[in-house]
C-alpha cells in the first residue's frame, strides 16, 4: 500500500503599522499570529508589514504592498496570506481578486478554524459551527459558491431566485437550527449546573496558553489535555475536587486572546456561563510573556463583557501568575529600592522583581496574588492555602455546622478529583 503525506500548507502573514498600533505591537501581533497559524497546521514563509494610517478601506494595505505581496505568491509556494485584522466583505472579495488562486484568511477566521479543530463535545462543535456560519453570513457574496448543493433538499431556488439569495437563506435557517439546539443545550446545562449549586465551584481563566489545563491537571490530579499551542482546549472540563475536607468543583475554560471574534463569544455563552456563575475565579498569567500586563487586560475586559466585573464586593478573584521557572525580571523592576545591587545572584534578582509585582498588584486593589509554576509544582503549597480559605469561607456560609477537618499538610490522600461531566 502507497502511503501518501500531505504537504503542510503555507502562508505569508500582513499587518499594519497605525496610528494605533505601534511598530513594536505590531511585531507582537504578528508572532502571536504565526503561532495561532502554527497551531492550526500552517507554515508560515514570510510576514509583510506596512505603514498607514488607517487600513486601506479597498484592500487593507495599499496598492504597492499588495503587488509586492502578490509578486512573492506568484514567485513562491504559498497557499494563504493572512490578515492580522477582520477583513470586510468587500475587503475579501477585492483581495481574493487581486491574488487568484490564493486563499485570504483573516485572524477571526484563522481563530475559528482553530476552535473547529480542537473542538471535542457536540456542545462545543455546535458552538463553533454556529459561530462560523454568523461569520461567514455577512461574507458570502463571492465567498461561497453553489452553497446549496452542501444539504440535499435544502434550498432549491425558486423561479427567478439568486443563488446568493439561496444562500443567505440556507445559512439563516442553519443560524436559527443551531440557535434553537444550543439552546436545548443550554437548558440543560442549567439544570446540570443546579444540582451541583450546593458545591463551591471555582472556574479557572485566563489567556490562551497560560497553563490552565496545566494547573487544572496538577490541582485536580486529574489527566487533562494540555499542550503548547494556542487554544489547546475548547472545551470547558468539571472536576470535583477535595481539599481537607471541603469538596468543591474547579472548571477550566476556554482561553482568551487579543482581538477575539465577538461571534465566538456569542457562540459559547453557555460555556462561559461556568465562568459567571463561579463563587470564585483564578485568573491565570504568563507572568513569562514580555507582554503579561496587557494579556491580563484583554481577560479583564472580556470577563466584562461576559458580565463578569471584579469591582469591590464581587466574587473572589486569586491573580496566579504562572511560569515563574520562565520568567526574566526587568530592569525597571529591581531598581525600585536605591540600594539595589546589580551584581546580586539571578535568583536574588528574580525574587526581588516578583516581590515588586506581587507588592504592585496588590496596590492596585487585586485580593489575592500569587505566584507559582504549574509545570515544576513550585510554591503550590501557598496557592492551595490560600484556594482553601476562601473555598472554606464559601463553602460555611452554604454548610454553617461543617466539620472542620485542619488542613495541615498536602498529603496526596487527602486530595481527590472525579470527572464531574462536561
């Protein structure tokens, strides 16, 4: 039997350097993107950037780029270019024009095809279809074609009708099914949710690639997937958990990322509802990304729109920046005390720059700071404690004659988990 290996494809990533967006950022972005093309299976070549002050309204960039862009395609195996922004329809079809035979992506499709990859439950897939046809709806003009003939039956055009006009109307009816049976599933999911209201639940966020799944594994002692790609999971994942003597339920969720299709966050409500019905949230960090300040602001901001604030007098919230084994202290944060010695032992170094941190947030109203690495199970101990009292307070004011068993030290048989469902 001949095997056959297909090749990976290819691709050439294009930003834009803005009024808005600074050359650095602009790096950053484009990294970040090259691995999310990376995570989903793609190989990226080359990157194009250019210098405007907004994007061009026709084409994104301006017309010299894009011959440059389209010469090099033509010259060498490319398969996709890439957008680092949302491209609108007639951005596409005015690309697709000017680069035949050549796939335009932009970074919410990108994204969506990801979260269609890693996607494991029905709940999920639904989800992720549903998002993809809200997408590619207002898209369709010269993106789809012969659309009708994907379901047999379905859509026949009448006398005198577009294809197009078929189109739309498949999708509409496909938006408003997958509406309904989610919302079956959503239904559901409450249901489940009430039975288990009695247990403190604790919900795990962050952005992707943080080390959720890590730290949910290494908390739970339980064998959750995790892996270095972006969006390594897209499913939420229940287990219950024992500290003590206390049993509580630890979700961990989808990640967040910069620039995040609002259709996703639409289409997963009911998965984020694990988020906004949690009685406690561990906010997860790479406090080894050189950007981790504006990673906890995108999280912020999405826990925002989710409905989920973190003002005074709401739910509990523990700041975990993980990856300490990783980091690599700044300058700026060691030299805060005048007597500073710069020739001190790089773990001395590195302490005193956490120290600051820890001492930073914390002034800046965050309850609970802590930092850890998930991957070398280092200080751990002082995350659980401090898990511990605040489940414990939770979970007395549920169960006010609770035995109370000390929780001294973390010997493996006082911790249990089981796979509370999905």
């Amino acid at each position: 039997m001949i095997e056959t290996h297909k090749q990976p494809e290819t691709a050439v990533l294009v930003a834009l350097v803005t009024q808005k967006q600074s050359a650095e950022k602009t790096q950053e972005y484009l990294e970040e993107l090259a691995f999310l093309a990376e995570t989903s299976g793609v190989i990226t070549v080359k990157s194009f950037i250019q210098k405007l002050d907004r994007p061009d309204i026709r084409t994104y960039v301006g017309k010299g780029k894009l011959e440059e862009i389209n010469t090099f395609v033509i010259d060498n195996p490319v398969d996709t270019v890439i957008f680092d922004d949302d491209l609108s329809p007639s951005q596409v079809r005015n690309l697709e024009a000017a680069l035949p035979n050549i796939k335009v992506l932009d970074r919410s499709l990108l994204i969506l095809n990801i979260f269609s990859m890693r996607a494991q439950t029905a709940q999920a897939k639904l989800q992720v279809e549903l998002a993809q046809y809200q997408y590619m709806y207002p898209r369709l003009t010269r993106m789809w074609t012969h659309l009708s003939r994907m379901k047999a039956g379905v859509g026949t055009r009448g006398p005198g009708e577009k294809e197009l006009e078929t189109d739309r109307r498949i999708v509409k009816d496909r938006i408003a099914f997958l509406k309904d049976k989610l919302e079956k599933i959503d239904k559901q999911s409450v249901t489940r949710r009430k039975e288990r209201d009695r247990l403190v639940r604790v919900a795990l966020v962050g952005y992707t690639n943080v080390g959720k799944s890590t730290l949910m594994r290494t908390l739970a002692k339980a064998d959750v997937f995790a892996e270095n790609k972006l969006f390594a999971t897209v499913d939420s994942t229940v287990r219950k958990v024992v500290l003590g003597n206390i049993p509580f339920l630890l979700t961990d969720t989808v990640g967040f990322i910069r620039k995040l299709p609002t259709t996703l966050i639409e289409a997963f409500k009911s998965t984020l509802d694990e988020v906004r019905e949690a009685d406690i949230l561990l906010h997860v960090v790479d406090v080894s990304h050189p950007s981790f300040e504006e990673h906890i602001g995108v999280v912020n901001d999405i826990l925002s729109e989710i409905g989920v604030g973190n003002t005074a007098g709401e739910k509990p919230m523990i700041l975990v920046f993980n990856k300490i084994d990783q980091f690599e202290p700044r300058d700026e944060w060691m030299h805060q005390d005048d007597d500073f010695d710069d020739n001190l032992p790089v773990a001395i170094r590195k302490q005193s720059a956490l120290d600051y941190l820890k001492k930073t947030y914390l002034t800046q109203k965050a309850e609970h700071v802590v930092f850890i690495s998930a991957e070398k199970r280092e200080n751990l101990d002082e995350l659980r404690n401090l898990l511990y009292t605040l489940v414990k307070e939770k979970h007395y004011s549920i169960y006010p004659n609770w035995l109370e068993v000390p929780l001294g030290e973390w010997a493996e048989e006082t911790d249990t988990s089981e796979d509370f469902g999905k």
